[in-house]
C-alpha cells in the first residue's frame, strides 16, 4: 500500500512544472552564488579583501592567503545544504496535503482503506526522495565547482560527507514530518509552507553567524544535531500519524 501512495505523490509531483521550478530554483542559488564568490576571492579580490576576510576568521594557513579563505568559505556553507532538504520536504509535504485537499484529489485517497500509517509513510517518502536528490546533486555540484575554482580538493571532507549523507535524510524527515502535522490542521496549503518552513530560521541563523565568523560548528555540534533531530523525528512522527485525521480532512 505504501508503494502505491509513493508512486502516485511522485507523479503529482512530475506533472508540476511550477513546483519543479520553485524546487530547483533555490539549490541553484545556494550553489552558484558562493562559487562564483570564492572565484572572486581567488582570482580578482585586492589584497585588502583577502586580509580583510583572513582577520574574520582566523586564518593562518601554510599554502597562503588565498589558500587559506578558499578553504575557509567552502567550508563554511555546510548549514545552507542542511536547510535545502527541510526546504525542499516541505514545499512537497505542505503541497502534498493541502495542495490536494485544495484540489479534491485528496478525498479519493482517504476514502480507500489505505490505513493512515501507509498514507502518512508514502507522502513522507514521497516528500523525502525528490529533496534528498535535488540536495545531493546540489552537494555534489558545489564540491566539483569549489574545487575546480581552488585549484585543488577542498570538499567533500569529513563533515561535508556526514551532513549531506547523514544529516540530510534526518532533516528532510524532519521538514517532511512538521509540514504533515501543520498541514492537517491548516487549510492554506501555501500557510501550511510559510508555518513549517519556519523550522529551517534556525540553521540559517548558525550560517549568518558562522559565515561572520562568530562560531566555528565542527564534528561535536553535527553528531549532536543528529541525535538530536533524529529524535525529533520519531516523536514528529508519531504525532502526525495521530493528528492526520480522516474524517475531519474529508469534510473540510
């Protein structure tokens, strides 16, 4: 039964140009922006820029300067690839459920004998296989167009490859999750989004402070934030599960 509702989420999914724009449009920000940065940094920023930047964070590295900030700025920009899958899941899930009920495709659905256990896991699926493809191709983008600026390989390295392979997943459950608890009791699907993609306004803020050079976030932080959000997402889970209620969707 869970197949069945995944196949048929991934299909909405497909026939929503609109919606594949909106998902593809942010990623493609997050990665260009920062290369086209670091390109700057390399090859055209005067001196005064480059100390300026290397005074920010402390930099003091053996290869130089330039060397030093590349690696530094790459770096520095694993939060906004943690806040692309919540995004992602959610601007998925939020449509998924009140897109639907706005719609009328979502009665038909309900009206099966498809248990709520299987509707809730295949819309989470469903949600969590596009996010968490767009954010690794993204990923992956980024490490190749960073590198090839650097002259050498800065990324992925050890945090890079524990974000976006471990702590991708848990965070886009976690959007996925909050968006399904927010969409069955909220009729706006596009309110739905603004509510539950509020939950990234923590991740941006450690990228603002970290990109100032105010924190440095390493290996203790995102083994943290893994259990933590792991944690999360059972009790989020449970929740949605209990909150999605049939009767009540079916008559609103």
């Amino acid at each position: 039964m869970i197949g069945v509702v995944i196949r048929k989420e991934l299909l909405e999914v497909r026939r929503s140009p609109v919606l594949l724009l909106s998902m593809a449009s942010l990623p493609a920000t997050v990665v260009a922006v920062p290369i086209a940065l670091l390109a700057w940094l390399v090859r055209a920023a005067p001196e005064q820029a480059l100390l300026f930047v290397q005074d920010v964070y402390g930099v003091h590295d053996p290869a130089g300067v330039t060397a030093g900030v590349a690696s530094v700025l790459a770096r520095n920009w694993l939060p906004m690839f943690l806040v692309l899958p919540i995004f992602l899941a959610v601007l998925l899930a939020a449509q998924s459920i009140g897109g639907e009920r706005e719609r009328r495709t979502l009665e038909p659905l309900l009206a099966t004998p498809v248990g709520t256990l299987s509707i809730v896991a295949g819309k989470s699926v469903a949600a969590m296989l596009p996010a968490l493809a767009i954010t690794w191709i993204a990923a992956a983008l980024f490490c190749l167009g960073i590198d090839a600026v650097a002259g050498h390989m800065l990324l992925p390295d050890s945090a890079w490859l524990f974000g976006t392979l471990v702590l991708s997943p848990l965070l886009a459950l976690f959007g996925n999750a909050t968006a399904v608890v927010v969409s069955s009791r909220v009729l706006d699907p596009r309110a739905a989004q603004n509510l539950a993609a509020s939950t990234v306004l923590p991740l941006l803020a450690l990228l603002v402070f970290q990109l100032a050079g105010r924190i440095a976030l390493g290996p203790r932080f995102y083994f943290a934030l893994a259990a933590g959000v792991a944690a999360a997402d059972v009790a989020l889970i449970a929740v949605a599960v209990r909150l999605f209620d049939r009767e009540k969707l079916l008559t609103r």
